[in-house]
C-alpha cells in the first residue's frame, strides 16, 4: 500500500515500481484527484479533501482522511482473517496487565461464563482466549478446542456453528 496525500509523491512511485516487479498486489490512498498513483497501482483509493485550512500542512484533513480510510480497511482485514467475534478482537494476546484485562473482559461475554470461571479457563487454556471461548461454550478439552479452530483456520464462528 502507498499513502500520498498529494497522489506523486516519488517515494511511493517508486515503492510501487519495485512492488511490480516482485509481483506484489499495489493499493495506492491518495487524498487529490487525478493522482499519478492511480497510473502505476493496481487499485486506487482516492479521497479528495480540498484544501486544508493550513497550505502545506497534510496531517489536516487529508491525514485525517487517510487515517479513517487506513482503520477502515485494517479493521475489514481482522473481520476477514477471523481476528473478530462481533464487535470483539478476540485473538488478542494477553501479554500485559490491559491485555489480560481485556481478556477476562472478552470471555465472560463470548462464553457466558462468570469472571472466576474466565480467569481459570484463560489459565487452563495458556491464555489463548479463542481456544478458551471454545472451551466455555462447548465444553471440550483445551486440545479439542485447539483442533478445531486449526480445521476451521481460526474462525471462531465456524467453531460455534454460527457460519453467518
């Protein structure tokens, strides 16, 4: 992907030409119509802003602009790769004190267990929180469990039977 927010800057051009060549998929966000990005990617997101309120200044609108569209797309990509329960990041990896937090704030409510049982299966399941959500909800072994989001690549969904 290249973001420009004027659509040429040289750097992204040249990024692009070289992702040609190793036959990579291009995705130009630019924040100007016409750009010169969307001659040399493959795909072309283009946000025109109008001016920003400070000339020169691109953080403004344009990076604002770019940001949204950045979210937007990263956020498409986790629903996609099966990184999501909802409106829930549930392959989080606990490796701090928030991260824990926001574990035993997902498992109680994907698995509609109490707090106590979350923190003990977290603890059975090596704090793997999808591997516990299974657990909770079917009631198999933490292995079991394991199998089955490997069968299902992760998706958690197809683990319930809620393919929707």
């Amino acid at each position: 992907m290249g973001v420009t927010a004027s659509g040429r800057s040289p750097y992204v051009l040249c990024g692009f030409g070289f992702a040609r060549l190793q036959g990579c998929l291009t995705v130009a966000v630019a924040c100007s119509r016409p750009a010169a990005v969307s001659q040399v990617a493959e795909t072309s997101i283009l946000a025109p802003v109008g001016a920003e309120v400070l000339s020169g200044s691109t953080r403004l609108k344009a990076g604002t602009a770019q940001t949204m569209i950045l979210n937007m797309l990263s956020t498409g990509v986790m629903v996609q790769l099966g990184k999501t329960y909802g409106n829930l990041m549930v392959d989080v990896i606990p490796t701090n004190q928030k991260l824990l937090g926001r574990a035993l704030r997902i498992l109680p409510q994907c698995a509609g267990i109490d707090e106590d049982k979350a923190i003990s299966l977290l603890v059975a399941c090596k704090l793997e929180v999808k591997t516990a959500i299974v657990v909770g909800r079917l009631g198999c072994s933490a292995q079991e469990a394991r199998a089955a989001l490997a069968n299902a690549n992760g998706m958690l969904r197809q683990v319930l039977g809620e393919n929707g």
